[in-house]
C-alpha cells in the first residue's frame, strides 16, 4: 500500500477525481458513485493485507489450487490481487470506475461491472470475493445470483471463496465508529453511526478531508445484506456448488469455500 501522502499531486488528485460536484443537500452518493481510491486505501490501511494473503494461499494450497488463474470479484484498489500475483494469473472486477482506475495504474488487469451480471469472457481456477463485498448484493435474490455468476466463472473443478459480511446476530444499531488518517498533508476523519432497514445493514460514512487546497465532506450510503449461514449455503448449493465453512477466515468474519465440479 503506498503509504506517500505528503506529495504535492494528492490534494489536485482529491479535487479532480473526489470533490467537484460530488455532494449536494439532496444526494448521497452510493459506494459506486464517487467514494475515492485514495481515501478508501487511506482509510483501510489498519488492514493486513499481507497477513490476509497468506493465509488465503494456505487455504488455496489446503484445496489443491497453490496456482493457477484467479478473478477476485469487487476487488476495489487491487490491493489483495497485488498480493497474488506472484503465485497466480490474477485478474479483477470492479464496479467502481475509480477504483478499477487506480488498480489498472498499478499494472493490473481489471473488468469493470457488476459481480451480479458482468461476464469476463474467462474460466479461473480460483474466483474470490473478499472483504465482505458480497453483503452489497442487499437480497436473497441478488445473492443467489452473484454466486451463481461467480461459479460459473469457475474453471470445471474451480475453487469459489466468499468472504461473508455481518448476520442479523452480529450487527446493531446506533454503534458510533470513527476512522482517523493524520498525516503532514493529508488529514481524513470518517465517522458513522449503524442502522438497519429491515434484513439489510445501512451506514451512511460521514467524511471530511483535508489537503493544502482546503477541507471537503462528503457522504456516502452503504447497505448491505444480513445474510445468515444457510443463505449463503443454499446460494452456493443453488450454483452447482459443494460448499464448506471455514471459520476464522481471513479476519475473524468466515469464508465460504465453493467447488464446482471437475470435467467429466
């Protein structure tokens, strides 16, 4: 993750690709409209993506894939995909045009839709989908879609590894959360408060950012599905899948590990 928050192109690179015209009194953007590579690399740098790589080519080797080819599905900056690459083809997909844009710069090759309907045109050995993306997906409906797309990107014998966000007994309402970057130039403080609206998780991120150019805020609205095991089994069993749990997974939230079967 590049750590280099002090350079002078950053607040112009904030102005250009965040602000102009992002917010308005009637509009909160969605997660796909505008949220901004560079605050979400910032934001999640707390994040172990080494730790988390490591431990997912442990569980790929455990099911017979140590190589091969690799779509990670809502892959945001690239930085996971980085992590891969010296042990697999790696390609992604992203929804979100500026986040598809920073991974491309950074040498990656990445599809740009939605993990619901796009089609690459390619069969992997291995299809991921981390950091809880698929609770985006909002609908039982939706879900049962998404996972059907991923098997059936899936390489005959292919390996489907979902990440899963919160279920119904893990989430509450009114939890106050804030995430704070404090470097000599840049400066971002994102705060929120959780609610839910029915089965679905919704949190509208308050940010404010500062650079030398001055101080922007901007919101951005987050819901995301409350899937409880059996969802996401029964999504997975629906595609053609034979399915397993595992746990821990990367950070604590599980994963779901998907095999379609071999050529006959």
């Amino acid at each position: 993750m590049n750590g280099q928050t002090g350079n002078g192109s950053l607040g112009a690179a904030f102005k250009t690709r965040l602000f102009t015209g992002l917010l308005t009194s009637a509009r909160i953007p969605s997660m796909e409209g505008g949220y901004g590579a560079k605050v979400y690399d910032q934001i999640y740098r707390w994040k172990d993506y080494d730790g988390e790589t490591r431990r997912l080519k442990e569980i790929l080797s455990a099911h017979g894939k140590p190589s091969g080819t690799l779509l990670d599905v809502a892959c945001g900056t690239g930085q996971h995909l980085l992590r891969l690459q010296d042990d697999f083809t790696v390609e992604g997909l992203e929804l979100d045009p500026e986040m598809a844009l920073l991974a491309r710069e950074r040498g990656l090759t990445i599809h740009l839709g939605d993990m619901a309907e796009t089609e690459t045109g390619g069969q992997y050995d291995v299809v991921t989908c981390l950091f809880s993306s698929i609770g985006y997906m909002e609908t039982p409906e939706r879900l049962h879609r998404a996972v059907k797309n991923l098997a059936n990107h899936a390489a005959p014998g292919g390996l489907v590894v979902v990440e899963p966000w919160f279920a119904p007994d893990q989430w509450y309402d009114g939890y106050v959360h804030m995430d704070t970057v404090n470097e000599g130039k840049l400066k971002i403080c994102r705060m929120s408060v959780s609610r839910t609206d029915g089965p679905v998780s919704v949190m509208d991120l308050h940010h404010m950012v500062a650079t030398s150019e001055g101080v922007e805020t901007f919101v951005t609205r987050h819901r995301m599905g409350l899937f409880v095991d059996w969802e996401y089994v029964d999504a997975f069993e629906a595609a053609g899948l034979t399915v397993e749990k595992d746990a821990e997974g990367l950070m604590g939230r599980g994963l779901f590990i998907g095999r379609k079967a071999p050529a006959r």
